[in-house]
C-alpha cells in the first residue's frame, strides 16, 4: 500500500526538499503541495490524502485554523513542522489540540546528522503517522472553565451495541487482555505516566480530572525535545487543578504535584525523603528514548516496590514495556489505554500483550479511575 501526502508549507525550498526526500520511497507518494492553510484545505478535500505535513506560519489561513478545518470536513492525519523554541513549542501543542497527530523539527539539522539518517526518519514517521486514527481522536480536553473540585460520579452508560459477527471474531485477543474485574483501590507512593505520540492530549485529559488534593505523587514522561517541556508543563498547569512543573534534579515529590520528566535527560527517582526525590541525569547515547519510561518505570519499581500505580497511554513503540515487567515482578499495579481512544496504540498495546496490564481502560476512564482508585 502507498501512502498519499499532501505538502503544505509557504516556503517552496521546503516543500520541494520534503517531497524529494518523501519520493524515494516506494511506500510513500506526495500528491500534491499547498503553499497556505486555505489551499490545504481545499486539496485535502479534493485529493483525500492518507496524511498531511502542516507548516503553522503560512499567509492566508495559518496551520492551527487549517488543522481545525480539516478535522471538521474529513479528519487526517496530519503532522506539524515547527521550530524548537519557547514559542514554537506553544504553537505545536495548539496544533496537536486542534487534532494533529505529531510533529517535527522544521530544521532538518535538528532531525538527524546526515541525508541518509534524515530520509529514514522522515519516511518512517511519515508511515506511522499514517497508521494513527484521528477519526478516533477523543475531543480536544481543554477545559475552559476549571473543572468542579470533586469529579462527579460517571453517569451510566447506555448498553453498548450488539457487535456484528466480523468484530466477535476480531475481539477475543483484546478480551483475553482485558483483566475480568476491577482491582479494589489501594493507596501507592507515587504514580508514573508514560506516553508517546498522541500523550500530550491524553494527558491533559488525564491530569484535568484530578482534584488539587490528589493523594499521591505523580511523574510524567512524555517523549518530547527539551525545548518543548517547558511549555508543555506550564500549559498543563495553567489547565489543571494539581499543580504541575517541569521536574529539576533533587526535586521532592508531594501529593498533588506532577513533575514532567524534562526533554533530553533521564528522570529516576529515589527512595529519599517523605514521598520520595528527583534525579535528573544525562541521557546515555545508547537510548533511543530521551526521557525514556523505561528508565523513569525502572527506578519506580526499586525505589517503591509493591507500591507504584504505572500507566501506559497511547504512542508509538514499546518505550514502557520492560518498565511496568520490573513493576509487576515488585508487586505494583500496572494500567494501560485501550486501542480505540489511542491515537497510536504502540505503547499500551506491548504491555497488554506482554500480560502486565491490571486494567485496560479508555481514555475517559483512566482520570476517574485514579481518582476513585489511588487512597
């Protein structure tokens, strides 16, 4: 199967050095270019492309408006270019608000070293962007108002549809990795959080449930460049009712703080102090992961064992996996998203496989669970 690309950037030296470097491959063919938002949208209409890349400073109607637009008409997969900065960080999270998938550097040094390098990444994300589900993209989580103090209680559901024969025979590996029941709650030491692409949505939506007293700590790794952290702790402080900062080395945990492992280190943590401390480490060149939740999930296991709530939510990979095995061999509980609310069910869909996943819950689920969950 080729994967359809629609180009859409103001600066024709890029777009025709992203379609060159696209064109090499044989799984990837770029069908079209647009120089503004509003050309976008109007070619993605009459082109219908498997996946969009999406400047976001363009005249006319710029990326944000276009990504908007296109996810009401019919939704893509888009992936935004932006510039690694304070500002560009803020934007590109905008961006994945309004419904893009991932993004990145619009400076093709920050990718990689050489062409060779460069191709390879840009086609292999390219694909797996492909393979995401905006359809499926749960609703932009950004409340404007602050959400009440205490979550109410999730009002019933409707029974859901009787699944047609062809999703019966679809369904059983899933059901087999689906725990039978609902683990009663229990009080943890700290809880680790770990994503990918699609995370920062997901977290937002995660994070906004909690009330400000949340009962116990919480550590976030979030695959993301050092330049973008920063930004994305404040947003996420100014959305939630916990507080929430970028983590700095020596940092103590405490109830109702998320700490946001910062882009291009390791975070571990150590049993010191009353909740437990921050180590913030240079990254080893031999990680792919910069911050890695194996690592982060690793120093949970030692530091708390028995003791540690870890949750895997969507993103590309199998960064998490070996995490949660130290914690579930420690005796801690282990909770992963469902393929449906993932925008890319990589993550959370190696732990269910690997059978350590205590619960596999929505999207929606997930931030009532803790609260209802964590003592």
């Amino acid at each position: 199967m080729t994967v359809s690309v629609l180009v859409v950037d103001d600066s024709g030296f890029f777009r025709k050095r992203l379609t060159e470097i696209l064109n090499t491959s044989d799984s990837i063919r770029v069908v079209g270019a647009a120089t503004n938002g509003r050309e976008a949208v109007e070619m993605a209409d009459k082109l219908r492309p498997d996946v969009i890349t999406m400047d976001y400073e363009m005249p006319i109607m710029d990326g944000i408006s276009a990504v908007k637009e296109i996810m009401k008409r019919r939704p893509v997969p888009v992936l935004m270019f932006s510039s690694l900065t304070y500002e560009g960080a803020r934007v590109t999270l905008d961006a994945l608000e309004a419904g893009a998938v991932d993004f990145l550097p619009k400076n093709f040094e920050e990718i990689a070293r050489d062409n060779s390098q460069l191709q390879k990444i840009l086609r292999e994300r390219i694909l797996d962007v492909a393979r995401s589900r905006p359809g499926n993209r749960p609703a932009p989580a950004v409340p404007s108002t602050p959400p009440p103090a205490q979550p109410a209680r999730p009002q019933t559901r409707p029974a859901p549809a009787r699944p047609t024969p062809a999703q019966r025979r679809a369904e059983p590996e899933a059901e087999a990795q689906r725990p039978s029941r609902r683990a009663q709650p229990r009080s943890f030491a700290v809880v680790g959080i770990g994503t990918s692409t699609g995370g920062p949505i997901a977290l937002q939506r995660v994070l906004t449930r909690l009330p400000s007293r949340f009962p116990a700590p919480i550590v976030l790794i979030q695959h993301m460049p050092a330049s973008f952290t920063p930004a994305f702790a404040d947003r996420l402080n100014k959305l939630c009712q916990i507080e929430v900062r970028q983590a700095e080395d020596g940092d103590m945990l405490r109830p109702g703080l998320a700490l946001l492992a910062p882009g291009g280190k390791q975070m571990m943590i150590e049993n010191k102090g009353p909740h437990g401390r921050v180590r913030i480490l240079e990254s080893d060149e031999r990680l792919t992961y910069k911050p890695c939740v194996d690592v982060t999930f690793g120093s949970l296991a030692r530091s708390f064992p028995g003791k540690t709530l870890g949750i895997i939510l969507t993103g590309m990979g199998a960064d998490g996996k070996e995490g949660c095995r130290m914690m579930k061999q420690s005796g801690s509980v282990v909770w992963s998203q469902d393929e449906k609310s993932s925008v890319i069910y990589g993550m959370p869909m190696a732990v269910a496989k690997a059978g350590l996943s205590d619960e596999v819950l929505t999207l929606d689920d997930i931030g009532a669970r803790m609260v209802e969950g964590v003592c």
